[in-house]
C-alpha cells in the first residue's frame, strides 16, 4: 500500500469528511424534527392527518433512497432551473447546490422511517404519567415538552442511535449528485492518482471513526437521561 498522495490530497478529503459530518449533523436535526411532527400526526385523532402521515411513511420506507434523491436533484431541480426569474434571487445559490437536496432527501427519510419509531414511543408512554400532568393544570403544549416528548424519545435512543449510524452511511450517496463528500473526494483521488484501494480505505476508516463517535454521543446521552429519570423518581 502507498500512501504519497495524502500530502497533496490530504485536504480534499478532510474537505469531503467535513462536508459528511454537515449532511449528517443537518440531516439528524431536520430528519427527527419531521419524525417527531409524523409520530404525533400518526396517532391524530384527525382521519386526514393520520392517514396523510401513514401515505407518507409507506412511500418514503416502500423507496430507494437513491430513487428519491435522483427525483429531488434531477426532477425538481430540472423544474427549478427551468424557472429563469429565480436565478436572479437568492434561492438559487440554494436551489443550485447538490449539498441542499442530499440534506433535504436524508431528512425526508428520516422523517419517514424515525416518524414510526417516534409513534410507537408515544402510545408507548403510560397513560397514567400523562393524565398526572394535566391534573397538575399544564397545558397541552407543556404536556408534550415536558413530560410525554421526553418520556418517548428517552424509550427509543437505543433504536435512534442505529437509525442514525444508518443515516450517516446514507450520506455516501451524496458523491451520485455531484457533492464532494468523503467518498466523492475519494473518488477524485482514486481517479487522479490510479490508486484504487487505500483511497477507500480511508473512506472506510473515516466512516468508522465517524460511527464510533455517534455511538458514543448517544450513550452519553442515554446515561445522563437515566440519571435525570432516577433523580426526578427518588
């Protein structure tokens, strides 16, 4: 194995590591907002609401993710460009960019894949804990911030921390439009230097280290929720 070429492609592909980390860090935040907004429009008492959601649940997890991103970046973003008013505005240095429609696409399916796990949480809260907080007079909106939300989401943290694992090995497809995420830069490398193997290595470990790092943060989190819990308990 060689490696001469990380001194002069070094940077590209700590570049393309970044980029990674960005969908992700984008993608987590955006994709569990939208899980949270479609395990509560699941269990909606509202026909339209509920079933809205569970169409879209059943098309996002019945998909390709590649399917939906090529759909997103080539289909919408062909209707985008057709519009020649919004080139002269400030969407377009957004609507433009391959990095905005990976983020958009891996929320969506987050959205769609975590939005069921998020339900199943939800009903899985006792009733009783619920009903003891409205007793003590919180309104509805502080129910769900302070006692239902929190109780759900501690429940699934395990379940989250796999689904985001899967959602950062999802951001490699982002090197299919166009974006120049760790492997998109290793790509350029293998290309530019004819050294198949040990550019992908790199991605390898780069992807690792990047998982070994996630785990741990949700670990983290899980222990400090179950000392909280244990605290409010006692």
């Amino acid at each position: 194995m060689q490696f001469w070429w990380l001194s002069e492609y070094g940077g590209l592909l700590l570049h393309g590591l970044w980029i990674t980390v960005l969908l992700l860090v984008y993608s987590f935040i955006l994709g569990n907002i939208g899980a949270v907004l479609v395990g509560f429009g699941r269990i909606s008492r509202n026909l339209l609401i509920s079933g809205s959601c569970l169409g879209f649940t059943s098309i996002i997890r019945g998909t390709p993710l590649l399917v939906q991103i090529f759909l997103l970046y080539y289909g919408l973003g062909s209707v985008f460009a057709s519009w020649r008013w919004i080139h002269t505005t400030w969407a377009w240095s957004v609507l433009s960019d391959g990095f905005w429609y990976m983020v958009a696409a891996l929320s969506i399916s987050t959205a769609g894949y975590s939005g069921e796990v998020v339900r199943a949480a939800l009903l899985a809260v006792p009733r009783g804990e619920i009903e003891a907080a409205r007793a003590f007079g919180l309104a509805p909106f502080q129910v769900i911030r302070l006692v239902w939300l929190p109780r759900a989401l501690q429940s699934i943290l395990p379940t989250l921390a796999g689904e985001t694992v899967l959602l950062l090995k999802a951001t490699a497809l982002a090197s299919t439009i166009t974006v120049m995420d760790l492997l998109g830069a290793a790509n350029v490398v293998r290309a530019k230097t004819f050294r198949t193997y040990e550019p992908l290595l790199f991605v390898a470990v780069g992807y690792f280290l990047l998982t070994l790092i996630v785990e741990k943060l949700f670990r983290v989190v899980e222990q400090r929720g179950a000392r909280t819990q244990a605290r409010q308990s006692a």
